[in-house]
C-alpha cells in the first residue's frame, strides 16, 4: 500500500520488472489518483481539522461530518449544489464535482478517521512521473492520471483524467468536415477523458488493487497539454 514519501516512478518501474512487462515509446501509463495523493503526503487527519461555522452549518444542512466539510470548502472555490448526502463543489483546480475530489474510500482509518485530498497540482505530477519512467526506461512515454467522476443526467462513475504529460488531451477537429463536406463546427475530442475511462475498466474501482493500467496502441504526441485545459471555462458554462 503507498505511503507518503513513497517513489511512484520507483514502485512502478518494479511492478513492469516482476510482471516481464517492458514500456514501449508512445505507451499511455495511467495512474490512479489515489496513490498519486498517498505519494505526494495528501492524506489528512480529521483530528487534525478544525470546522468553521461555515462548516458546521452546511455540514448541520448535508448531514456530513463538519470536518469534512472544512476541508471540503477549503479545497473549493464555489458551492455549487448541495442536499443532504451530497455537496456539489467547484475545486480550486476547476473540476467540478462531488466533495471537491475528497475520498474516504481504501485509506488506513486505524488511528483515526482520515480523508484524502486532489493532488495539489495533478498536471505537475503526471510530468513529473512521465519524465522519471523515462528515465528508467529510455523509452517515450505519456501519463495520465485518473480519478472517478459522476456525470449530470447520467447514472455510474466513469474514469476521467484530472493530470497529464506527453499526449494530445484535446484534438480540435473545428474546421474540419464530415465524411459529406459538411464543416465541423464543435467537434472537439476528449482523448485523455476517454483513455482515463478505459484505464480505469482495468484498473477497477473498489478492491482489485490495480492502480496502473498500460494503454499501448494509441498515437502520443507531446504538444504541451494538460488535463487543466479540460475544464470548461466559467464564461462558457450554461448552467451556472
């Protein structure tokens, strides 16, 4: 299980060794978030928190634990929705969704009740990871990181990327035209969401303790994007 201060390009590189697996150039390493804020020391002590009244009234209002909640509004930017069970935030990072990103799911609560957070910068990580596999292996690679997200207007979780490094996350096909001439007007691929979600079908999302999938057989081109240019910009948002 990662700790903190655990070396994740080290514990991966070791997996690829046991498993006679070999990284090969444009090879997509998807990475779960959770043990990217294990690494990385995000792991908070609800003991260690103390609720503003802020929190505790909105806490009074969800019926969630008013420490919770502080780390919750600490990590957000806006309160979007909220009823009991569920709060509806905007992350400092932009994602919008449940709890700001906060999990208590697969964490040692033995000395206590514990949450964890977003890495703090996941686009940073995933370069930092991507360039340290590289390293190793003198192959050229991408990385995503992956987290699990809800969707307005539909049931289940899927895997979206919430960091990346060394592939096209957005591929602009605006401009374009059909396969009848016609001029794409709004076409604009979501390829690191989609690679995120079929990571994640690997991966699992509860007991398999598959926290990094290998997706080989996909173009890469390191162009510079980041999984921050994924969140719609407030102006373009219709349901604010």
């Amino acid at each position: 299980m990662v700790r903190a201060g655990d070396d994740l390009a080290e514990l991966i590189a070791d997996a690829l060794e046991s498993s006679d697996y070999e990284l090969a150039d444009s090879d997509i390493v998807c990475v779960a978030q959770k043990i990217v804020s294990k690494a990385e020391g995000r792991l908070i002590a609800l003991a260690s928190v103390t609720a503003s009244a802020e929190a505790v009234e909105l806490a009074r209002e969800t019926d969630k634990d008013p420490r919770l909640v502080e780390l919750i509004l600490q990590e957000s930017t806006e309160l979007l929705r909220k009823k009991p069970g569920v709060l509806i935030m905007r992350h400092r990072l932009g994602l919008v969704g449940a709890h700001a990103g906060i999990d208590q799911s697969n964490i040692d609560h033995e000395n206590g009740e514990c949450a964890l957070l977003l890495p703090e910068d996941p686009d940073r990580s995933a370069r930092q990871l991507q360039l340290a596999l590289e390293a190793r292996t003198g192959v050229k690679i991408a990385v995503i990181i992956t987290d699990s997200a809800n969707r307005p207007w539909r049931l289940g979780t899927t895997g979206i990327a919430i960091g990346a490094a060394g592939l096209t996350v957005l591929d602009d096909q605006r401009g374009g035209s059909d396969l009848y001439g016609r001029e794409l007007k709004v076409t604009l691929i979501n390829r690191a969401d989609s690679i995120a979600t079929a990571a994640t079908l690997v991966m699992g999302e509860t007991t398999e303790r598959i926290p990094v999938a290998i997706v080989r057989g996909l173009p890469t081109a390191d162009d510079g994007q980041t999984a921050q240019m994924i969140n719609r910009p407030l102006e373009e948002d219709l349901f604010r």
